[in-house]
C-alpha cells in the first residue's frame, strides 16, 4: 500500500528520488541523490580501536586523527589506489555514508538503487567487493561504471553519441584517463601517478633538499596553495613547518613555487605520459572527434595550476578543467540512474547484477 505522506510530498514537490550515486575515491568519497546533487563530501578515512575493532569516526572527523592518535587508535584508509583493500571497513563507511545521506534528506530511509564510480583497471575480483558492500549496506540493487564514463556523464559530454569523447581523471589513488564512444570506453590507461603521488614528492623532496620531515597533511596544503604544473606569472612562497632531521626540533622555512614545481615534476611527467599513450592507442577517427570536442580533466588532481596547458601543450588538443571537477564523478553516477540507455548499459557490464542473500 502507498504511504500517504510520500504521495503529498510527490505531489507538493514531485517525485522524491531515493537513488545514489557514490564517487568511492581513495582521498574522498562524494554522494550523490538524484534530483538534489551532492549530499556528503567526506575524507575516505576511518578511525578504529584497534583492540576492540570499534569504530570510533567516520569521514572528517577520523581525518582529523590521522597522525594524532595514540597507539590504540589507527585511522584507515580502506581503498588503494581506487580498490577495497579492508573490505568490512568499506562496508562499515558505506553502511554510515548511505545511512547520513537519506537522514541529511530528511525523509523516510529506503533501500535505494546505488551505482559506484570505480577506477576502469579495476578486475571483476574488485567489481564484486565494491557490489558485495554496497548490498551489505543497504543497497537494494548495486551497479558499477567507470569513473571516467561517470566523470563525461557528469561533465554533460555527449558519451551515448557516435563519436570520441574524452576524459582524464586525477584522483588521490588513481590518474586515468579514456576516450568514449556510444557509452562504451575505447580506449583507456591509468597510473598510481595522482593525488597521493604528488604528496609524497613533496614530502620526499622536503626531506631530500631541505632536511625537513613534514606529515602528509602538511605537504597536500603546500599542494593546494603554492603547487603547478607551469611556471606562474608571478611566483611566490609559502610557509612550511616540520621536523629537522638534524637537530629533531621543529622548524619553519619558506618554499617557493618553483621548487614545488620541480618536486611535482615527475609525477606530472607521467600523467602527460599517461594521456599520450591512450592517445596514441585511439583509432586515427576518434582522434578527429577530439581534435572538436577536447579533453575534459576532473578530479582533485585537475586543479594543480597550469596542469590544463600542460596536457594541451603535451597532447596538441584543447583541454579544459570541469565545473565541478571535484564533482563530476559522483554527479554522473547519478545522472546514470536517471537515463534508462546508460543504465542499461551498465548493467549488462555487470556479470553480477544481484548478489545472492
């Protein structure tokens, strides 16, 4: 029997949509209801007791532990490089994401239709695991799709059509990048050259030339703030704290841009190199389309300054950063949901559509 309280709100407000879209990133994990956008955008972090395997924080506020905690407390990130790699963690951080989305849209919660952005190197092995936690955490059916084709349905590019489309997409765990046609992915490559990467290069760097310890935390800040892909108009420092290797006490020193750029260099290299490739891969008709429609780049990686006209200058195409690049991924999983073709499409990729109770 129809809830009566659902049909007045149909009525007053139209059909109310209880489908997710999940972008399950290594650094962050977005979600996404169809018809109202982005409704949690966290850290992909969870903080554990590791005596009784409690869970003590989710999202933000495990973040917020990491490098803070005293030894019985470890704060996880349960994806590498895209992948589940502590499965009933991922379950326990689907189950609570899932549980706040519907509770943060304030009606009564359902056993939605959930799809999930997944890096394209994925195996059926980890296809399974994604499908297998979101079933376990309420899901009434459970989908997975590229997170390039997430990111092009996100970004409104015409994937379903008869011609290349293409997307690059710099995540924390993963840079990929995939060129599209008729909703299916052609061509595709990706590189552990992304987010974390780029951290590390800073952190390494920092140690190499400065004798300088700084925390994971510090060196995306120092990222965000001063790092680039090209030389800037104007250059400029930024302030860095850490522990000197020498004397073990602390210490302040500036840190150009400049030298941010030549730390991030070689991951950079790379993900030009990564694009190239699948470039190179295309067939010679697609690269036609492409040298109209461009090159979209998404994910947190897209807004290193300059990395835009460093892929242009390294492919010979236009590329351009997304709206909402951060976004993109979780809105297109969505958007999925709602067009009957690509759903359809997806879900014939699926070996597995429903998972046995």
């Amino acid at each position: 029997m129809r809830n009566p309280f659902s049909t007045m709100l149909n009525l007053v407000l139209g059909p109310i949509s209880h489908d997710i879209g999940i972008d399950l990133g290594t650094a962050n994990t977005l979600v996404s209801i169809r018809g109202r956008g982005i409704v949690i955008d966290e850290p992909t972090v969870v903080a554990i007791d590791k005596n009784s395997y409690k869970t003590l924080a989710i999202g933000e506020e495990a973040k917020k532990m990491v490098g803070r905690t005293p030894a019985s407390v470890v704060a996880v990130r349960p994806l590498r490089d895209g992948v589940i790699s502590d499965a009933e963690t991922t379950k326990r951080m689907l189950q609570y994401f899932i549980r706040q989305a519907h509770t943060r849209s304030w009606y009564m919660r359902p056993r939605p239709r959930v799809v999930i952005g997944i890096p394209s190197a994925a195996t059926e092995v980890e296809k399974r695991a994604v499908r297998q936690a979101a079933y376990e955490s309420g899901a009434r059916e459970a989908f997975t799709i590229e997170e390039p084709l997430a990111a092009a349905i996100g970004c409104n590019l015409p994937v379903t059509e008869a011609g290349g489309t293409m997307c690059v997409d710099i995540g924390g765990g993963t840079a990929e990048a995939a060129i599209i046609s008729l909703g299916e992915m052609v061509v595709s490559s990706s590189t552990n050259a992304a987010g974390d990467a780029m951290d590390e290069a800073i952190i390494a760097y920092l140690r190499e030339q400065h004798g300088l310890i700084v925390g994971v935390r510090s060196a995306e800040t120092l990222k965000i703030n001063a790092g680039s892909a090209i030389p800037l108009p104007e250059e400029f420092t930024e302030e860095v704290r850490g522990r000197e290797i020498a004397s073990g006490l602390p210490r302040s020193i500036p840190i150009s841009t400049n030298e941010l750029r030549v730390a991030l260099s070689p991951v950079v290299t790379d993900i030009v190199s990564m694009v190239q490739t699948t470039l190179q891969q295309a067939p010679p008709q697609l690269i036609a389309d492409l040298m109209i429609q461009g090159i979209a780049l998404v994910g947190g990686g897209a807004q290193l300054r300059g990395l835009d006209q460093r892929l242009s200058a390294g492919t010979k195409f236009d590329v351009f950063v997304a709206q909402e690049p951060l976004r993109a991924v979780a809105q297109g999983c969505a958007m999925a949901l709602a067009e009957a073709d690509t759903l359809k499409l997806i879900s014939s990729r699926d070996s597995l559509r429903k998972l046995p109770e």
